[in-house]
C-alpha cells in the first residue's frame, strides 16, 4: 500500500492507493508534534496493523523545516568559518530589501558574534594551501563547544569545494552529540555567503528535523519511509534527517509533481499540457509554472533568507483560506498575510475564531455549503461567520455581503499578481497555458483567476484538494548533486568534465542504492551553470557535448535577455540529476455517467447555482456555468460563461465558453 502525506499549516492530508482504490483522509493539523496527526490519520484509516506489519510505503512531504525557519525556532548554533569572516552571514550581499526607506527596521543577524568561531586554516581561490588547520584550531573549536554548549555545529570554509580536508578534520573534532553541518556535503559551491547561509540553516534545522523524522519513522516502523525533497524528488528518511535545508519546500514539492504527471496524462510524453498552477491551502499559496519538465532554481528564498539548494521554481504569496481580512488605518481592507492557521482557525470552523477569513467569506456567501464540508466530517459553523463578516462590514461601513465579496476579490487579486510574476514576468503568456488549481481552497476561486489572466482553460484535479499529498505517491526517487569548476568554457575539456561527473555519478547513485535501488534502474541528467564572463547569474543548460555547449548558451542569453554578447563564456557549476523511475501508479478511471442537481443555491452575483456532488459525475459529464461542485475536500465553482467536462480520470476540465 501506498500512502502519501502532506502536512500542512491548518490541514494534514492522506492520500492511500490500495491496488485500483484511492482513499483520501483530511485531519487538522497538530503544529506542536506534527507527526501525532500523521499517525493519527493513519489510525483512523485503519492501517495502523498494515504499518506493524511492514506493508505500508509513507511517502511525506514536511513543513516542519519550513516554519521552524520562518519562526526563528531552529537550535543554538555554532558557526565556524575562516579567520576575519565571521560576519559574512550578517553582512550577505548588503542589498536593501526596501530601497527608498532611510529609516529601515534592523535585521536580526542569523549567528551572533558570541556563537562565531575563526580558524586560521586558508585556502587560495585556486585550492592551494595557504594556512594549515592547526591543533589551536581544534582546540579553540572544541571549547567553545564546551561553554556555549550548542546543539549543532555549522562548519563553512573559504574553497571547501575544491578541498574539503579541513572541514572534515574540524567536524571529528566534534562530540557526537552535536548535529553538524559542513559545506562541502551540503552546497559544494562557490559563494561563501550562499553557501554559508545554507550550512548555517542545515545545521539551525537540522535537530529538530532529524528528531521529527526518527519520532515518526518509529511511529511507521517496521514500514518505509520517505521524504518528498523541495526539488520534487523523494529521499528516504535516513538521509533526509541530515539534509534539513533541502526539505524546505518539501510540500508545496508534492503538488507540483502531482500536477506535472496530470500534465502528462492530458497531453502526451512529447507534448505535455502547459499548466500554471496555483496551489490555495489554508495559510498561503504558491503558483508556479509547468512546460514539460518540474523547473528548479538555485536563487530561492524563505523569508529573509537565500536558499542556494536546488528547489521548485515557485513564488509564494500570504493569502489562502485562513487568511485574515481586517481594516487598516487608512480604513482600506487587507486580505493577509496573517492567518488563523488550524487553531483557532476561521470563525467558521467554530474553534473560537472571530476575524473573517476568506473562508468566512465564502461560508457567509454560500459557496461552501455546512452539509458537505468534509464530506459532513466537520461542522461548519455559519452563524460564527456571519458574526464575523458582519463585524467586518461596519467597520467598513458596507452591506455584509458586499463586505465579503471585497474579501473574495482582494484575495483573487493578490493570486492573479502572483501567476503574472511567474508567467508574464518572465515571458510566458498565461492564455498558452491551462490553470490548475489544488489545494482545498483553490476550486472557489479557480475561473475568476483565469478570467482576470485572460485564460480560457483551466484544471480542477481529482482530488485537488489533497494533490501535494498525491504528488508523493508519483514523484520519484532523486539527488541533485554539484561542484563549483569557475573556469572560462574555452579552456575545458571533456576528459575532465567526465572525471568531475563521475565522481558526482558515485556519490548519487551510491545514496540512491542505499534506498534499495538497482544500479541499473538509475538514470542520469548532467547539466552546466553558464555565464558570461564578468556576469553574476548563471543559466542552467543541459549538457550534451562541449563543443556544442557554448553557441547553446548564446541562445539560450537571447532568448532570456533579449541579447547576445561577444565575449568569454565561464563555466561555474556542474550538476547532475541522478533518479529512478517513480513507482507505477495508476489513478482508478471512473465510469461514464451523467447527474442531477442535489439542489439548487441563489448566489451573490452568480444567481440560481445547482449543486453537485462530485463523486455523481461520470466520465464525459459536461456542465455549463454555474454550478456548485462539492466533494470531501473542497468546492468548486464554475461560474456563470465557463463549461465544464470531466476526462476518464476523474478531472474537470474548464473551458471559457464552447465545450473541452
């Protein structure tokens, strides 16, 4: 049996694949000790004796590095770096988040000088000995281990990349006790702040996800375990305890690898579906852009701080379901980013809520219906939401449901800003791709988004509102291993681009075949980091022959850009992608069918809105706007001028206008 799993800021969810059967399962989360409502969930799905018994595979996607990172709740750490550096942390790139503001709120600095360590070992820019690694060295390290009595060791040392002799020496000089977090394992890359940024949240992170992930692998015990990796592969739970910092985006992860095999399974291997996804959870939600294959980045970030790690590509905004609506001193109303979260959670919930949310503001408009809310699991509390609303609309001195709909519009607009960042900002014209909404809260809003996009098509998945935790079940098992070369393109030569990618070769598929994984079931993708000389941001091009390497980054410069240059080309990164194939996982088809109306809703500004209950709707079933589609865990509405088909799988496929 297959369960995936992806816990979330307000919901934890399940998805099980027996066979042809899908289950899901939704709980709220338990923030305080994540993995209780992992294994809660699996209890109340009655799998707790198939766990025991060894036959159940958890693949998991986590937040726990995410908010520990956001909240500053990490462990006292050390850092140690070279001797005069211990500031680099704290000084990064001295850019200035807000450009025009004299008077900027001070930034907490990541590692305080107290916790800093220098060591007078030194490398030149070239790998050539400057300073040796000392015992003083050693003995500084050591006791300031001893006084400060820190719970992880971060070690980033000048060029470790191309030497990591020292960082190792350093690192057995530390108890066993202490988590610790070297750079040449972590980002063996060039960029000392990066790449120290990285090993500091390594090691800030790394206890207390290696503490989550030992409690609920014990929980699944004897069964497997995996974790899904914010680059949109999986990495068994044994190795992911030391890779905090790669876990960071490990839900959000889940949803686009489970969109990205829909994309497949709507177009086909050479020309897969074009999709922008938004994914609305309870907290926040992220859009991203999907054109064959998941794209990654090494430039993300997680709130003030640069992930240099390869991640999904995505933009993450404040506003999903639980997010706060409230009135600013200037008396204007603000949709996030603050959240009510799972506890109190929205007023609708009736945990004790009183601030309308944007579930508050489709509970008081009718678009989310009190019988069907969790399949009828959990009680909707609509009276609490009106309360809520209704406290909203004086002091914004508007008829309550107009008050609801600014709530509805102004979180409509804050996605549509973000879709356009990933879309339009970078070239992409949204109407070449379908919008795919997940998420719980994403069918609400999903044709209002694409009307404002000027998109014709969109997707609502089967099971959209748990498809991150689908998308554990689909993704496959992957490293993305690097090392920094910085040298002009000109002057390399094959032989020793396949020396450096073997070495990268062995040390991936060795972690793979520690998951059990044939050697031969392991493919390889090499790609290289190009630049002009001179530039500070790279392209990642695919790596085929050297020779052809350079002219495919001009064009590739152009087709960016908008120009190309006469000038050196530099190599500064290799990488390469090591996978296996993901399991088989077919989604059960659904039968042919058509339904009728539960009931009928009158909606604000919809007008008379039949009701539908998902699980009614057979394979090409179509429907013309509005319509009110309800299912366990979430709604969708299609709005008045859009129709809808659903595919063999079970999809809604949205058209604007004529039928898909």
């Amino acid at each position: 049996m297959l369960l995936g799993v992806d816990t979330g800021g307000t919901f934890t969810d399940f998805v099980l694949l027996d066979g042809q059967q899908l289950r899901v399962h939704k709980r709220l989360s338990t923030p305080d000790a994540p993995e209780r409502a992992i294994l809660e969930g699996i209890e109340a799905m009655g799998l707790s004796d198939t766990a025991r018994a060894g036959h159940l595979l958890v693949v998991h996607g986590s937040t726990v590095a995410t908010n520990a990172a956001l909240e500053r709740k990490g462990v006292p750490t050390l850092y140690v770096t070279n001797r005069g550096l211990a500031d680099v942390l704290s000084i990064g790139r001295q850019t200035r988040e807000e450009l025009y503001n004299l008077t900027p709120v001070p930034r907490e600095t990541p590692v305080p000088v107290q916790n800093c360590v220098e060591v007078d070992a030194r490398l030149g820019a070239d790998g050539s000995r400057l300073t040796a690694l000392t015992e003083a060295d050693i003995q500084r390290l050591q006791q300031a281990i001893a006084e400060r009595r820190p719970e992880a060791v971060a070690i980033n040392l000048l060029y470790s990349f191309m030497d990591d002799s020292d960082e190792k020496a350093l690192q057995a000089a530390c108890p066993e006790s202490v988590f610790v977090s070297r750079s040449s394992f972590v980002l063996p890359e060039y960029g000392e702040y990066e790449r120290g940024m990285a090993t500091w949240l390594n090691a800030y992170l790394g206890p207390k996800v290696q503490g989550y992930l030992h409690r609920l692998a014990a929980g699944v015990a004897p069964s497997p375990l995996g974790v899904m990796q914010s680059s949109g592969g999986t990495i068994d739970a044994a190795q992911a305890a030391q890779r905090a910092v790669n876990l960071l985006l490990s839900g959000p992860a889940g949803g686009l690898a489970a969109a990205q095999y829909l994309a497949q399974t709507l177009g086909d291997d050479q020309s897969p579906e074009k999709l922008l996804t938004f994914d609305m959870g309870g907290t926040s939600t992220d859009v991203a852009l999907i054109d064959g294959a998941l794209t990654l980045t090494n430039q993300g970030k997680l709130g003030p701080y640069p992930v240099a790690v390869p991640m999904v590509d995505m933009h993450t905004i404040g506003a999903g379901g639980g997010s706060i609506a409230q009135v600013d001193d200037g008396g204007l109303l603000q949709v996030g980013p603050e959240s009510a979260g799972a506890s109190p959670g929205p007023a609708c919930y009736g945990r004790g809520g009183k601030q309308a949310t944007v579930t508050d503001a489709n509970a008081f408009l009718g678009r989310l219906h009190p019988d069907y809310f969790l399949g009828g699991e959990m009680a909707l509390d609509t009276d609490s939401a009106q309360r809520a609303v209704n406290d909203l609309a004086q002091t914004l001195n508007l008829p309550p449901h107009e008050a609801a709909l600014g709530i509805i519009r102004l979180a409509n607009e804050h996605m549509a800003a973000a879709l356009r960042v990933i879309s339009v900002q970078r070239g992409h014209n949204p109407a070449d791709f379908r919008l795919c909404c997940f998420g719980g809260a994403g069918g609400l809003h999903v044709c209002a988004l694409a009307d404002a996009l000027g998109m014709s098509r969109a997707l609502v998945p089967v099971h959209g509102g748990v498809l991150s935790a689908l998308g554990m079940l689909v993704a496959k098992p992957e490293r993305q291993l690097s090392r920094s070369l910085q040298i002009p393109l000109a002057h390399c030569n094959p032989e020793q681009l396949r020396e450096q990618y073997c070495q990268l070769s062995e040390a991936g598929r060795a972690q793979l075949q520690a998951e059990g994984i044939a050697a031969c079931d392991i493919s390889e993708s090499p790609s290289l980091d190009l630049r002009y000389l001179g530039q500070s941001f790279t392209l990642n091009l695919p790596y085929t022959h050297l020779a052809e390497a350079g002219e495919a980054f001009h064009r590739a410069h152009e087709a960016r850009y908008g120009h190309r240059l006469n000038i050196d080309i530099e190599l500064v990164n290799l990488r390469l992608k090591c996978e296996a194939p993901g399991r088989s996982v077919e989604l059960p088809t659904v039968a042919p069918g058509s339904a009728q109306p539960l009931h009928t809703l009158t909606l604000a500004e919809v007008g008379q809105t039949p009701v539908y209950r998902r699980t009614d709707l057979g394979a090409d079933t179509t429907l013309n706007g509005p319509a009110l589609i309800v299912e366990q865990v979430s709604t969708t509405l299609l709005e008045p001028g859009w129709t809808l088909k659903v595919d063999a799988l079970g999809n809604l496929l949205l058209n604007k206008g004529a039928s898909d």
